[in-house]
C-alpha cells in the first residue's frame, strides 16, 4: 500500500490506510461516518461452521476496534467447487451468518469464486459518530494496557493442522476465535477509554509494537500477566510455531522495537509475538478508569481480560517486556 498514492486529501477521509489502523473512516455528515473493513483467510480449524463463525468474528472485531458498530455485511468466499461438497460452503456461510446475526449486523449479500483452496471472510460495513471513534495511535503515558482474550491461537491452530492437539484444546481454542468482541468494546466504550486495536497477524507485540510508534509513547509489558491458552507453552517447546510467529518476533528484534528483560526464555518471546486469528482487544485506558473496565470486562463474562502493563513517556516507540 506505501507505492499508492496517498489517500489524504479528501476532507472526510478521517482514517485512511496510511496509519496501518483497523478500519478505514468516511464522514458522510457531521453527526455520521462509514467504518469499513474487509478480512479473510483459509481455514484454521477443521469444521466448516466453527470455521465460519471464526472468519467472521474476526471481520467484525476491526469494526469493534475502532469504537463502532456494525450495520452491514458481505461475504467473501473461495471454494473449490466439484472437489468438495458444496454442503460444507453451506455450513462456512451458515456459521458466518450465525455471527453477523449475533453482532446485530445484517448480511446484504457478498461474493464466491471457484478457487484450489477454501478462504472465507466478510466485508464489514460500521457507523460511527466522527471524532468518536478510536484509533491505534492515541495511547497516553499513564494509561493501562488491557488485552481482552489470550494468546496461543497461532501455536494451537498449527498443532491441529499437525494433529497434535487434543479435543480439549481445539473445542477451548475453537470458542475463544469466534467469541466476538462485542462486549469488550461495549464496556470500554461506557468507561471511555484513549485507544484501542485488535490483536490479529502481527501478534500482541507487533500491534502494541504499532500502538507506540502511531502515538509516540512507550508501554511495559509484564509477560507474566499476560492470558496464555493452557497448553500453548507445550507447543511452543516442540518448536510447534506458525512462520508468522518467528518472523513477527524477528521484525520486531531486527527493528529494535522490543526489549527483552534477560530472563525471559525464546518460547515466552515467541508465545508474545503469536500470530493470532480473531484475537482479543488491547485496549489503553486511563489508569483511574483501568479497574472500573476490568470489574465492567468480568462481570459480563469476558473472563480472560487482564491488566498486562503500561504506557510511559520514556523509550518512546519501544516496548520493555518484564517477566
Ligand atoms: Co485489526
Ligand atoms: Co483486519
Ligand atoms: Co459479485
């Protein structure tokens, strides 16, 4: 996207795709913007439905990043039409419609073609008040850093693609991805929070690592208060690790953009930089509000949200994790 011309320019564009945030926002009047976002992938879990339910969490959750709510949806899907059974399309639309639903969205449509591997996502469609929404680059020194689902989705979808995992863990793995952050971003926006991303492919450090850099602040990380999914450091000892992982962690090193305390071993390195399908919230809120959000977050079953760290004036654009 940095060969395109720039995007800036139109008066009502107030996010564009220059600042790597969650969405795009268009003001249409001075009460009314559009949020949009697309997203999809190839299958991370076994069945079709979970599966559809999955992609379309994750669509709808940069919708939910930005502070905004989704209206409207379509569906993108590849399917390799004649090799595999069309009921198994009709399950991946069916579990995506069950979520559009949940959210409170509505399906307008969407588009397939025939293609050698199976992808599914949508095309979301929000609305937001415009200088209401959140961004990725408007962390404050002082605030608290809450990350609203656990990491280890990457590690565990790879063991079930090497058939290393157990039912246990697919069925735990397999509800915390479609779980839609739907509540999460409804109690951060009752409590009035300073910014917010989602925590997707880069891993939580690479889009902590983009939080600092787009608002010019610093953050601490305890690795130690950080939800890891039972079983994840198992993997990550059998060397069990997505390419994406490693080369987010080694981007991040390459670029000094994260220091390390001595103590922590590669595998808890790797655990953070996981590249994650449908992650959690990570969320900056004033440090007076950080204890209301997370009583809000628990109360209303998102049990995982815990407080990990900071954001400082020092090392700006840098993370110290701590053990
Ligand atoms: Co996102
Ligand atoms: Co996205
Ligand atoms: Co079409």
């Amino acid at each position: 996207m940095r060969h395109l011309p720039a995007s800036a320019g139109d008066p009502n564009l107030l996010v564009g795709f220059e600042t790597s945030d969650d969405a795009g926002v268009y003001r249409l009047t001075d009460d009314l913007a559009l949020v949009q976002t697309v997203d999809y992938f190839t299958p991370v879990v076994d069945d079709p439905f979970a599966f559809g339910q999955i992609a379309a969490a994750n669509a709808l959750s940069d919708i939910y990043a930005m502070g905004a709510l989704p209206l409207t949806a379509m569906n993108i899907i590849g399917f390799p039409v004649g090799r595999l059974d069309l009921g198994v399309m009709a399950e991946i639309l069916r579990g995506g419609a069950e979520k559009v639903k949940e959210a409170g969205a509505v399906l307008v449509g969407g588009h397939s073609l025939d293609d050698p591997e199976p992808k599914y996502g949508l095309s979301v469609t929000g609305v937001v008040k415009p200088g209401k929404f959140l961004t990725n680059s408007s962390a404050k020194p002082g605030d608290r850093l809450i990350l609203t689902k656990p990491l280890g989705v990457g590690m565990i979808t790879t063991a079930i693609k090497q058939e290393a995992a157990t039912e246990e863990i697919i069925a735990e793995v397999t509800a915390i991805m479609s779980t839609l952050n739907k509540t999460a971003a409804e109690a951060m926006l009752e409590v009035g929070v300073n910014a917010c991303t989602d925590i997707t492919g880069f891993g939580l450090l690479g889009h902590t690592s983009e939080m600092a850099r787009g608002s010019g602040v610093g953050m601490r990380i305890a690795a130690g208060r950080v939800p890891v999914i039972d079983g994840t450091r198992e993997f990550a000892e059998k060397r069990i690790v997505p390419g994406g992982t490693r080369s987010n962690l080694k981007y991040l090193l390459d670029e000094r953009y994260v220091l390390f305390a001595d103590e922590l071993s590669r595998e808890e390195r790797l655990i953070l930089c996981d590249a994650i399908t449908s992650g959690g919230l990570l969320i900056s809120v004033p440090e007076e509000r950080a204890g209301r959000l997370l009583e809000l977050l628990h109360s209303r079953g998102v049990k995982f949200a815990s407080e990990i760290g900071e954001v400082t004036s020092d090392h700006p654009g840098k993370i110290a994790v701590t053990p």
